[in-house]
C-alpha cells in the first residue's frame, strides 16, 4: 500500500490530544492501522505531550490521596483489565478493513448489510456518538460521484479502489480533508468499486438541481 | 521513571508505585486543573489515573514510550471516556490487518524524543506565544477555532503558531522533517 495523502499534521495533534470527537477519531485511527508513517508521528507528538506534562507546575495533593488509593489495588488487578472499544469480529481469512473500523461494522466487507442509495452507490450507517455522520460509501468503479459543496468539514479515507478529483488521486489508504470551499467531483477510478469511509459534520449538499431533488433519497 | 513503571508491572513493586504516584499526581492534578475541574474533581480523577497505572502497568514498553509519555495518555484517555463520556478509537496492534511498520527502527524518530533532558530544554526555548497554542491543545483539548477566540486572535495564526512550535521541538531534537 503505497500512501501519498496522509491527514494534516493539525488533525493528527489534535488525534494526540484527545480534542477529537468519535467520527473524526474512528477516521484518523483507521488510518493509522495502514500508515506506520502517521502512527510515528503520532508517537512523536504524544511524546510531546508527556514533554509538556514533566514541565507542568505540580498541584499539591491532599494528605489522605495516596492511600485511598491504596486501598483500591489488588495484585491480580493486571488479569482484569476491559477494554472499552466495541467488540472485535474475529477475523476469518485476512480481513480488508482494519480495526478499529472492523469493530464498528461488526463484520468485514463481504459480510456488510450495504444500503442502496441509488446511482448504483451503497453506504452503511456507522453509529457514532457526536453528531457527525459516519458512513462507508461505495461508488461503482468508473462512475462519478455527484457534484456536491460541503457545509462543514468532509474527511475522506479510501479503503479499497480509488478515486480521483481536481484535488489528485485516492488510493487505498490516501486521506482526504475538505472544507466547504471545496466543490469537487470525485470521480471512481475503473477496475472495482472505490469503498471510502466519509465523516460529514453536516449533509452534503449538491449542486445541481437534479442531484438536489434526488439528495433526500439519498440520504447523504 | 520508566524503571519505576517496569517495576510496578512485573514485580507489583508499592514502593515503585508511590515514587510514581509522587511525581505523576500532582502533575495529572494541575493538568486536570486546566481543564477546569476543581481540586476535589480533580483529586477523584487523579485517584482514578493512578488506579489504572496500576492496572494497566504491564501494557507499558519502555522501548516505545517514556513514562511520561505514556501517563499523558492514560490522562488524555481517562478525559475523553471519564469526563466527556465519549470514545477515542484507535488502531489495534493486533490487528491481522494493520500494516506493520517494516522501516527498521521504527520508532528511531521517538527514540529521540524520550530524551526527556532535550526534549523539556526544547519545551522551554519555545516562544511564550507558541508553547501557549501547544499547551492548549494538548491539556484543554480546545479545537484550534475556539483556541483563536479564546486568545483572541486569527485561526491562520494559530495553525502557523502550532506548525512552528512542532518544527522547532523536532529542530531542537534533531529529527528529519
Ligand atoms: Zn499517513
């Protein structure tokens, strides 16, 4: 997997400093199960926040602290740990999608339930707690995405096929910021479907006036 | 630090643990602090990050990560899932579907930034205005628009203050852009 468009150096703070909602998280932590590269970097900047917290002014702590929790610990405690993070499918072969994509979905691609969107695309809904929509498309290869602007902020990552657009070519793995000064027409590269997941902080909306009739059926 | 964590982890060494709990607490306090929380909430909550040091002691590689670096994280993570009940997802090692890192010495680049020394000099040259946009949104998670509106200035600037306080961390520690 060869990468060229990674997320922005800003994204990836904010990823290492926790400022990111779910959505937005899920999209940058699926990119970093195909890009060692980014997973560096954020290694690198989460270094610099332990940097940050060694040079914190230290708040004295009350008397009683360090024995409360005490009390709290028992020797076994490392057997027990949970994981928070939605169940893991086991995989069955090697899976396509990675985690923690894979989890959320509850099944790798030739077990997804696709909703029909029309045009010959497909999404699945992804359930996410902030707002923000979360989907994974798929457009059939070699057909255009509609022409559409973006009231906020789109984050586009390829997971399988490509597409391209004014701004470049997607392949898998490749990451794609836009804002809503971005009117562009992604268009799937020939050879298989492109399967792209989309993080949408607010509807898309399309330009044309056919796509705009043809936008509440769509549901994106 | 990191030997102290090591120690808690395969020995359940309490001595290592106190000499942990006495530099980290404080320094979780005053994090949790900016965050707006009260001595008291801050106090439970640093109750809570010292708890699962313990608990998750045997998850820490020293060779990835310094001690710090690693209490930076159960903090951050304990602020999204404990404070603003939310998830963070992340990639699982584990994963059969992770690409792995086959650059030799992958983490070379973080190799340089556990040292603690250079790393907290490099920490201190910054321009006051910049370690303040990078304090910001590493302690109070503040997205870069309302960092501007906090400070009062332009979102352009802000971005290039964070961009140039990251080249310069990564200069100071003689890292490859
Ligand atoms: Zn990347």
């Amino acid at each position: 997997m060869t990468i060229t468009h990674h997320p922005s150096e800003e994204l990836l703070l904010d990823y290492a400093g926790g400022g990111l909602s779910e959505s937005w998280s899920l999209a940058i932590a699926t990119h970093l199960a195909l890009c060692p590269a980014c997973r560096r970097e954020v290694a690198g900047l989460e270094a610099v926040g332990g940097g940050l917290v060694d040079v914190l002014e230290p708040a004295a702590c009350s008397d009683g602290m360090f024995d409360a929790v005490l009390a709290r610990l028992t020797d076994d405690d490392a057997a027990s740990v949970t994981v928070a993070s939605p169940p893991s499918v086991p995989p069955a072969a090697a899976p396509i999608l990675p985690e923690p994509l894979r989890g959320y979905i509850g099944a790798d691609l030739d077990g997804m339930a696709w909703q029909r969107l029309g045009l010959g695309a497909y999404q699945y809904l992804i359930e996410t707690d902030d707002g923000a929509t979360a989907r994974l498309l798929r457009i059939p290869a070699g057909r255009p995405v509609p022409e559409h602007t973006h009231q906020g902020q789109e984050l586009t990552l390829v997971l399988r096929g490509a597409f391209s657009d004014a701004t470049g070519h997607y392949g898998a793995g490749d990451f794609q910021e836009a804002d809503e000064h971005l009117a562009h027409k992604p268009h799937a590269a020939p050879g298989e479907d492109c399967i792209c997941l989309a993080i949408t902080d607010a509807p898309l909306r399309f330009k044309s006036l056919a796509a705009r009739v043809v936008q509440p059926f769509l549901g994106i | 630090m990191d030997q102290l964590l090591v120690a808690v982890a395969t020995t359940r060494d309490r001595a290592a643990f106190r000499e942990l709990f006495d530099y980290f607490a404080p320094r979780i306090k005053s994090f949790l602090m900016r965050q707006g929380l009260d001595a008291q909430a801050a106090e439970d909550v640093v109750q809570e990050a010292m708890v699962r040091v313990w608990q998750k002691a045997h998850q820490y590689d020293p060779a990835k990560a310094r001690a710090s670096t690693w209490m930076f994280t159960i903090a951050r993570n304990l602020r999204v899932d404990f404070l603003r009940k939310s998830k963070r997802p992340e990639p699982n090692v584990d994963d059969p579907a992770l690409v792995p890192d086959t650059q030799p010495g992958g983490f070379a680049l973080t190799a340089q930034a556990q040292d603690a020394a250079r790393l907290q000099a490099a920490l201190a040259d910054l321009p006051n205005e910049q370690r303040v946009v990078l304090e910001l949104s590493f302690f109070e998670e503040k997205p870069h628009p309302e960092i501007a509106e906090h400070l009062g200035i332009p979102l352009g600037t802000v971005k290039s203050r964070i961009r140039l306080a990251l080249k310069r961390v990564r200069s100071e520690l003689g890292e490859d852009e």
